[in-house]
C-alpha cells in the first residue's frame, strides 16, 4: 500500500506542479486593444522633435514600450488605405484587393474609391461606403469570429477609408468627419447609427465649433524651433476654417487630431468598451502630415506643431485608456501609413537629371503602334496613375494573343525618355520570387490593377495631361517606426527591420486567436 499509494501520488504531484508553472508564466489578455496609425508619421521628424515632446506620450512608449525604429510596408505604391489594409490584414494588396484609396474599375474605365458601395445608406452624409473591397478578413473579424460576436469593434478616423478599412467586415462601427457638414458620419453597412454617436452630435457638435477653432503655434519654442528653417525665417502662422472646403482644410491641420480624441473619449464613457473579460477592439487615426497637403518647405512650423500637439494626443489617449480599463490592461499599437512625399521640385535648376513623361502621351503613342500591328482600334482603354488598361474584349474580339501585345508594349515603352522600367501584368505574375520585382508585385491586384506598369526614372516628373496630375518620383527610403504599449510589452528599441504585415500576427497572439485569414507572416518574438 505504501508503494502504491507513491505511485499514484507522483504523477498527481508532477500535475499540479505543471499547472502551478503554467499559471505563473501565462500572459494576460487585453481586456482592449487599441489600433493607432498615424498617417505620414516619420521616424526622422520623430527624433529630430523629441526635444519639444513631453514625458507621457510618445517618451513614455519609448520608455515603456518596445519600439522598432524601421518599419516598412513590403510592397510599392502605399497610401494610407493599402497601408491601413495590409496592417489590419497581415496581408499585401495582391491578397486583400486594396491597391490604393482609388482604383481604375475596369467596368466604367472611371476611378473609383476603396470603400465605393452604392447599396448602403450613409448615415450624417451623402457618402455610401462598406468594406465590400476588401477581400479578406481582418485582425477584428477574427476576434468578432473568436468571441461569437460578443467583442465590441469600432474604428474612428478622419477619413473613411482609413475608419471603415481599420473596423473591419464584421465591426459594430466605423466613424469618419464628413467633408461637407463635418459630422461623425457612418454608413448602414453597420446597422443603424447608435445613440450614443448621436448624442455626440446633439452636444459636441464641430460644425457649432469650428468657426470659433484656429491653429497656431502651441508655443513659441516650437514656433522658433529650427529644423527646417533658419531662426530668422522662422515665422508664426494663424489658420482659422472657413468657407466650403473649412472642413477638408480642418482634417489636414494639428486641430483634428483633437477632434478625433473627443469622439474617442465619448466613446469610451458611452459604450462597454473593456468592461469584461472578453477582448474588445479600437482602432483610431490621427494626422501627422502637411496643411492642406502642401511641401514641407510650404509649412514648416506647421509640421512642427502637428507633432508636438500630436505627442499631448497621445498622452490624452493613455490616460484616457487608463482610467476605463486600468494599466496593464490594455494593448497600443501605433504605426505610420507612409509617407507621400507630395512636392515637386525643379531639379533643372540644380543641374539634377530630370525631366517629364506624359503618361497620357506614352497611352497615345503606344495606342498608335499596337493599331500599326495590329489594325485599327483602341487598344489602350485608360490610363491611372502609371498603369495602363488595355481593351481586354477587344483583343478577344480580335482573337489576338494577349502575351504577344503585353511584350511588344513592354518593349515599345521601355525606349522613352524618363522610363526605368516597364512590367506587365504577366511579368509580375511569374516574377514573384524575385526580391526586386517582389515589392511591385505585392501592390498588384489582378481584378484593379492596370496591364501595364511604368516605372519612370527618379528624379523625373509624371504629368496626366487630362487630369493635370503630377508627381515627382523618388526611390528614397523614409522609414517609420511601430511601437507596442502596455499589457506586460517587454520596454526595449530594435533596430533590426521589421514590416508590419507581422503586426495582425503578433496582435493575435496577445489576444489568444487566429491570425486573419490571408496572413502568412509569424508574429513578432519577444514581445513580452
């Protein structure tokens, strides 16, 4: 009896000592994690302003937090709707479908927008949007699928795109401020717009503020601050909103971040976002770019003040945050969309190789050649961007073989002046493996995307002469950071690359669920 009773004791014992370990060493979950992009953040503009940012916002991340000083997206052409995509998704634009804010439909060779959908009712606006495009789930569709839908979801933004896109199919809400009443607008996709959004609107209402809002200097060490500029030319700036484009102008300006953290606010007092055990979802944007979208050398001071208001957005948000759920009971990941460098400069002047291409000329010109070969016709549908859409019923009207056009296009276009490079769609599809063609192929999307890419030289101008577009193309690297808060996050700052399709991943296994369903990226090690 002795032995006997040892032999069964023993592994009894090895049991408990198992679960008393695993009880110790297991991770809490967040009770709410919350999304931060903030669009056209720079690591660069982050260290160069670091004197002017107080100890509790983007300090506090960097003392507390785990910080990777270079991430990047792993495909070209970001915007902040494919970037806010590939976040929420872990995937690239050839997986999810969003290729950019806008694409060419191929069916009404008209552009269309990411979140276009014309059987939802916009709530507070005109605008009819859902996440229709995006065709893969996200990071909340699967805590939604995880919880049986008993997760609460919201997204708020500026912008739709950026709201709609980082809510997700399944979410209870997407806000955005919208561009002609400047509401807090919706869309029925979502069922119907709660109360508690309205009651925003019927109390705090911007459009009852905004004559009374203007933007200057939040003091005069940042208006002398001097990282663009001279101190003698430096200069105050005053921006009141007014007229019909007030409240376009208000969400380029430090002023809508503002405004963005107190619709969140009221939403974390009127709703049960992070009251129980089961995980809920916030996903916010703020602004960190130019006024009115102008050069940096346009607005320098400007730039300056939106980072440092930005850092005291920040700072409001954690203690927001704390005070609902409690510290360590929360998850922030903050990273950047990009960066789109918007001017265009006359490198002539400096004796820099330039010069200009006309995607509308080369469509013309390509068109011409292809009749030459082929007979008459219109070969070239539409151009967007750098890409070119070619008739596709024609050439099978024609019964042409549509691999002999695509390289006979390649090679015409390919002896332009100002052209780098000229890929196909069937190019890119076989060129996958490729690491120098990989990035461009990740931004494909064969339902979206264009027959034809041009790539022009650096340093050159594109111009659409029908749309008087026109922009500069550079290949320079501007890297962003991501950072982790909160919830246990290990504080350190990495240097070592990282790209942020590992972002859904790593968030997934803090929250105990799975990855979104087109993520092939392993979570981030050693976070926690």
């Amino acid at each position: 009896m002795h032995y006997k009773g040892h032999r069964f004791l023993t592994p009894l014992l090895l049991v408990l000592v198992w679960a008393n370990v695993e009880a110790q060493t297991a991770q809490p979950v967040p009770r709410l994690v919350v999304n931060v992009m903030v669009d056209q953040l720079r690591t660069d503009y982050l260290e160069a302003f670091s004197s002017l940012f107080g100890p509790d916002g983007f300090n506090r991340m960097l003392r507390e937090g785990r910080t990777y000083v270079d991430a990047s997206y792993p495909f070209s052409n970001i915007d902040r709707a494919s970037a806010v995509a590939s976040v929420m998704t872990g995937s690239v634009p050839y997986d999810n479908g969003i290729v950019g804010e806008r694409w060419m439909d191929r069916k009404t060779l008209r552009p269309m927008f990411c979140v276009d959908d014309a059987s939802c009712q916009g709530w507070l606006t005109s605008e009819k949007y859902s996440p229709s495009t995006l065709n893969v789930s996200t990071i909340t569709d699967e805590l939604k699928v995880a919880t049986n839908g008993r997760a609460l979801v919201y997204g708020i933004a500026p912008e739709p795109d950026a709201a709609i896109l980082s809510a997700g199919h399944a979410a209870d809400g997407a806000f955005w401020i919208d561009n002609a009443s400047g509401q807090w607008s919706s869309t029925s996709y979502y069922g119907e717009y709660p109360n508690w959004a309205l009651s925003y609107e019927a109390s705090e209402r911007l459009a009852s503020r905004i004559s009374d809002l203007s933007w200057t200097p939040i003091s005069s060490i940042v208006g002398n601050f001097n990282y663009f500029i001279s101190p003698q030319e430096s200069k105050r700036f005053h921006h009141s909103f007014t007229g019909d484009q007030r409240f376009r102008e208000f969400k380029t300006s430090a002023c809508v971040n503002d405004e963005v953290n107190r619709f969140v606010r009221h939403c974390l007092n009127s709703t049960e976002l992070g009251t129980d055990r089961v995980t809920d979802f916030l996903s916010v944007t703020y602004y960190a770019g130019t006024f009115c979208h102008k050069p940096v050398a346009e607005c320098p001071v400007e730039l300056q003040d939106t980072y440092v208001r930005l850092d005291l957005k920040l700072a409001e948000l954690f203690s927001m945050l704390e005070k609902k759920v409690g510290a360590g009971n929360y998850l922030v990941v903050l990273t950047s969309t990009g960066y789109a460098d918007n001017e265009v400069v006359d490198f002539s002047k400096y004796r820099i190789p330039t010069g200009t291409f006309s995607i509308t000329r080369a469509s013309a010109l390509l068109n011409m050649y292809l009749m030459a070969v082929y007979g008459q016709g219109k070969y070239v549908e539409t151009e967007f961007g750098s890409q070119l859409f070619l008739n596709q019923k024609l050439i099978e009207d024609k019964q042409l073989n549509l691999s002999d056009i695509l390289t006979r296009s390649q090679a015409f276009l390919i002896q332009m002046a100002g052209v780098k490079d000229v890929y196909t769609s069937e190019r890119l599809a076989l060129s996958a493996a490729m690491p120098d063609i990989r990035r461009l192929r990740n931004s494909f999307n064969q339902m979206r995307s264009g027959d034809i890419f041009i790539e022009v030289s650096p340093g050159w101008k594109m111009v659409n002469e029908e749309t008087y577009e026109q922009t500069l193309e550079r290949a320079s690297y501007v890297g962003f950071p991501l950072f982790f808060f909160g919830c246990n996050v290990r504080p350190e700052t990495v240097k070592v690359p990282v790209t942020v399709d590992c972002i859904a991943p790593t968030v997934a296994r803090f929250m105990r669920i799975r990855a979104p369903n087109a993520c092939s990226s392993a979570p981030l090690s050693a976070v926690r």
